[in-house]
C-alpha cells in the first residue's frame, strides 16, 4: 500500500475520489462518519459513457437539508471538463453532492486528520507569547513618547504621510 507524506507532524492524509452520477439521489461524501477533514480540489466529467453537450451542473448540500444546494461548478465536453476546487468538510458535516446533466462527474481530493490537541497547545504558546512581546513593545513605546516633544510628534506624523503618498503612486 502506499504511503501518503506530509511535511506537518501529527498529520496523515491520503488521495480520495467519487463518482457523482445525474439524478434525483443525492450522492453522500462519506458512507459512515469519519474523523477527518475531506478537502475537495477538482470536479471533472468522467470519461465513461457518451459525452453530451448539455452543461453538467454539480452542486453540494450541507447539513440535513439537502435542498438548500450550492452550486459548485457548471461542466460541459468540449467547453469546460473539469474545474478546480478548493472546499474542505469538517468531519462533522453532513456532505451530499447533486448533479443535473446527462455525464458523471469524477470529484477528487485528499483527506487529512489532525491531531487537534497539538495544533491548539502550539497555537495557545504562539498566542502568549505574542501577547507578551506586543506589550514589551508598547512599554517602550511609552517610555519613548513621553520623553519627546510635541514638535518631534508632528514631524513624524508628516513623515508618515509622505510614505503613505509615495506608496500609492506606485
């Protein structure tokens, strides 16, 4: 079997594909819930069967309420055959995908699962520890300012503003 690498600790991830065939069934991203977040990048109309020049029109659900659908893409042979997507699931969501058209439409992506404990203990460290310089800088900050004059503040005001007029011109 092969091995899916990431260059983020903590992280699998994997390739996935499905098949979204017309009609009035919706077609489920996941057959059991799962614990990974599915991320969509491309929708294309698969190359099985006669191709029809008819647009293809690919839409997703989310939430129990397959009829508030949102369009994701309008595919038709020899215009449009595929698209790319950018569009992550939680592992949470309920995901379903319609399609109206003649063709199927073959979505591809990956799946990733996070080890959120981690991300969330470095985040927490990252947080602080920004906190804790962005008040060390604002001490100084004050320890500067209440020695200058008002002249000197109005002089950097001025400054700024000529940076400000030179930065837009280009």
């Amino acid at each position: 079997a092969a091995k899916a690498w990431s260059t983020r600790p903590h992280t699998m991830s994997g390739f996935w594909g499905l098949e979204v065939k017309p009609g009035a069934k919706p077609t489920p991203l996941r057959k059991q819930p799962g614990e990974m977040v599915m991320v969509l990048k491309q929708a294309a109309l698969a190359p099985t069967g006669k191709l029809s020049a008819d647009p293809s029109v690919l839409s997703v659900s989310v939430g129990s309420d397959t009829n508030e659908r949102f369009v994701l893409c309008h595919l038709a042979s020899g215009k449009c055959e595929q698209w790319a997507i950018d569009l992550g699931f939680g592992p949470d969501e309920e995901v379903n995908f319609h399609l109206t058209g003649k063709c199927a439409v073959h979505l591809t992506g990956f799946y990733e699962m996070d080890d959120d404990s981690d991300d969330e203990d470095e985040m927490d460290s990252e947080e602080e520890e920004m906190a804790r310089m962005q008040g060390e800088a604002m001490e100084e900050d004050e320890d500067e300012e209440s020695g200058e004059e008002e002249e000197g503040e109005e002089e950097s005001e001025s400054e700024y503003e000529c940076e400000e007029e030179s930065g837009s011109e280009s």
